[in-house]
C-alpha cells in the first residue's frame, strides 16, 4: 500500500509530525479532514510562518455529543437516576416531590423539564454525605454494569471512534488535550483517561462542593450539597482560565452551550482553530440540532461560517461512528 508519508524532525525538544494517507482513518478524506490536518501542520512545523511552541499548543473538547453519544439524555443523568432509585427507600418524601417524582415513575421527560436547575437537584440530593471514595466506587460500580438503553452497549464504548483518532493525532503533535464538560469533574475523572488518554488533572467540569472531615481519625473529602461552578456556555471559558490558565489553541463542540468556549478560543491572536459537531446521522447515531431537548445546536450553526469554525456532518465525514465491537 502506497503511503505518501512526509516526517518532519522539529528539534530533540519538539515531537515528529508525521504526514501520511492514513492519518485520521476514521474520517472521510475531503475538506473537514483536510483542514484538521492542514491547521496542525501549520503550527507544529518548525519555521512556518504559524508555527507555534509546544508549551501553547493546548486543545479542548467537550464530552457530551463531542467525544461520546449524549442520546437519549447525558449519561450522567442515567447514573443519577438509578442512584434516585437505589437510594428511594431511604427517602419516601421523593415519592411526592418533583423531579425525583417523575424519576420514580419512569417519566423522564418530565423529570427534566426543570432544566439544569433540576438536574443539579438530582445531582446534589444522590451524592450529598458521600465521600469521594465512596462517590469513586459508586460511580465505577455502574460503568462496569449499565449498559445504554438503544445500543446495550456499555457507556464507555458508545465513544466516538473519529473523535479517539484526533485527541491521539493532536498529542501525537504536542498538543496537550483537556477536556472541558458541563458534566460533573468528578463523574469524568473517573474513565477520562482509560477511555480518552486525558488524564484528571486535565479534566475541567462542574461541581459540588465538598469540605475535609475526619471519620473514624481518617481523613476524607466529602461532598455536601451546595453548588461549586458549572462548565457551561458562559463558565466554560472561566473553567478554562481556572483549571488551565492560557487561551487554547483548539476547541471542539457540538452545542450551544460550547458557543462561548470556540468564542473565546478563536478571538485570540494568531492561528486558532474551532470546530463544532453537527449530529447528522439518523441511522448510525442520531440526527438532531435546534429543537432538540439535550446538544441544542442553533447558534453555533448560525454563526459558524462568519466565525471560521468548521462544522463536522457527522454523516458525511465520519466512515464510522463507534468503535467496533
């Protein structure tokens, strides 16, 4: 098999940049590839004109319809629903109150009609009094047991085999990849790194609060139920400066509730790189962008072209979708 492969050696401090037809396999060979691979080559190549240190080259992704399905609804609300109906017992005022109501009939819907007010109060109710030993185990316990409900596959395979292929041709570049989520930091630093090669420290996330208590002379962390900050449109870019402390390079979404994040991303000086997925693909995934009730993508498709971001067809760019099984 022919392969048109071009290595550049940068320096002994900086990585090789390899240049080949086979790079990013999952991804149809046309113009969103393409510029993918035209931006990293640009920045990484020693003596371009946009060349851009290894110490700069900082990427973001977010989770939840970027790096793994968020379908029917985020998998972290799947997991909170089943600790409501695990702990139940332990609580019968639920059988009255809302959301938790809904939850216990199985009306989903319903159950997040709040919004993202609701959800955190599902959220801090389910893990308040754990500590973060406890949350960890919880958390792993149902990893390696929930299955999603369409494809009964384990959530942690219902990633994005394209997605896998960049964060590893990015690092590959000296590209350090973070990942940026309104999920719970918590919940992500759990499999980010054996799913994703990102390892905790480089996982940016929502939170509760948690505060140090001895029990039993053992020192713990333990969370209580009071809202620490949420990584979504407006807080994505204050996560970013919090957790990070520079403006990346690269951003990646699907939603409107990463607008601001590409935003911020893109206004900075020099080469910048933003990119939105558009779910496209009703037969392999799900297709679904406006009006849907998670990943609304509206804004960001309004406003991509002006912006320079590139906008993924899901159907149309993507040779597969998930890892074969």
């Amino acid at each position: 098999m022919k392969l048109a492969c071009l290595i550049l050696i940068l320096s002994a401090s900086s990585p090789v940049v390899v240049r080949s037809e086979e790079l990013l396999p999952s991804w149809n060979k046309n113009g969103t590839r393409e510029a993918i691979i035209t931006f990293v080559e640009k920045v990484a190549k020693e003596g371009s004109p946009d060349f851009v240190p290894v110490r700069d080259r900082i990427a973001v992704f977010d989770n939840d319809g970027c790096l793994w399905a968020e379908q029917p609804v985020y998998f972290q609300a799947i997991y909170i629903f089943d600790r409501i109906k695990a702990l139940a017992p332990q609580h019968p005022e639920w059988k009255e109150k809302e959301p938790f109501a809904s939850v216990l009939k199985g009306d989903l819907k319903s159950a997040l009609a709040g919004g993202e007010h609701a959800l955190l109060e599902m959220a801090m109710a389910t893990h308040a009094g754990l500590t973060t030993d406890e949350f960890n185990e919880a958390v792993r316990d149902w990893l390696s047991s929930a299955r999603h409900p369409k494809t009964g596959r384990p959530f942690t395979e219902m990633v994005y085999q394209p997605m896998l292929e960049l964060l590893d041709y990015l690092r590959a570049n000296g590209f350090k990849t973070f990942i940026v989520s309104g999920g719970g930091i918590d919940f992500l630093r759990l499999f980010a790194e054996d799913v994703y090669g990102v390892p905790p420290h480089q996982v940016v996330g929502s939170s509760v609060k948690a505060k140090y208590e001895l029990r039993d002379g053992r020192p713990v962390l333990v969370k209580i139920p009071e809202l620490d900050f949420i990584d979504d449109k407006e807080g994505k870019p204050v996560g970013i400066h919090q957790h990070i402390g520079q403006r990346p390079l690269m951003a990646f979404g699907n939603s409107d509730g990463d607008f601001q994040m590409l935003e911020w991303t893109t206004a900075g000086t020099g080469p910048r790189f933003g990119l939105l997925v558009h779910h496209t693909d009703a037969d392999r995934e799900w297709a679904y962008d406006r009006e849907s009730h998670v990943g609304r993508l509206s804004r960001g498709l309004d406003e991509a072209a002006q912006r320079g971001w590139i906008v993924v067809d899901m159907k149309e760019d993507w040779k597969t979708i998930f890892p074969a099984e």
